[in-house]
C-alpha cells in the first residue's frame, strides 16, 4: 500500500454555482478548470489556485450548503506570516469583511472570518 501524497481536491456544496465561482474567482483568484454540467444546467466546478497546488470543485447543493454555513472546512496554507499579511491588505482593497489574524496554535499567523457567499469560513494559515 502506497503513502497518500495530500489531497486530490476539497468539493464544497454551494447554494449558486455562478454565485460562488465569481467569489472564488474575484477574491481568491482561482480559475476555473472544468465546468459540470447536466442536463444543459451548470451543476458544478473544479477551481485552482494561480500555482495550480489547491484543486477545489464546488457543487450545486443548498440544504448542505446552508447547513455549513458557520463552519470552517477549509484552511488554505500561504508560504509565509507575511503573506498572510499580504491577504489581508488585498482583502481590505477589494472591501472583503474578514475577522483579522490572529495567532495560530502552533504560534503562525491566521487570518479568520473570511466566508463565502454561503458563510462557509476559509482561513488563510502560515505556521
């Protein structure tokens, strides 16, 4: 049996699949890569990074949607406590609420309350 080598892709369920992926897309600066679609309906989405190193798909789901809204799923790792920096200035220009960083358990930076537009919280994190 052979070790895993981290995470193929995170799928989160979205109430708007247009809605999120220009949130994703004008926020985080994902791109989009494959388009779900069904039945001549947009159902879904596979997203990545600029560094093609966080693959995310998205998929039309509001109840589940709804019911993580709070919630933290995801934590995107950045390269350095500056960087995190860096996330919260260009939060700030493009008038993106967030809650601040603040000091991670293992001492890094973190920046919090950032949520999507399904109130999904994504962090940002350098250990």
């Amino acid at each position: 049996m052979g070790a895993f080598q981290g995470f193929h892709h995170v799928k989160l369920p979205v109430a708007d699949v247009a809605r999120s992926r220009d949130w994703y897309v004008r926020v985080l600066g994902f791109t989009v890569t494959i388009e779900f679609v069904e039945e001549e309906v947009l159902m879904g989405l596979a997203l990545s990074d600029p560094g093609e190193t966080v693959q995310l798909a998205i998929r039309q789901d509001p109840a589940r949607a709804a019911a993580l809204s709070g919630f933290d799923p995801i934590a995107l790792r950045v390269p350095a406590r500056a960087d995190v920096e860096k996330w919260r200035r260009r939060l700030d220009d493009l008038g993106q609420p967030h809650g601040g960083i603040v000091t991670g358990h293992k001492g890094g930076s973190v920046l919090v309350g950032l949520h999507d537009p399904d109130g999904m919280e994504i962090r940002l994190y350098a250990d």
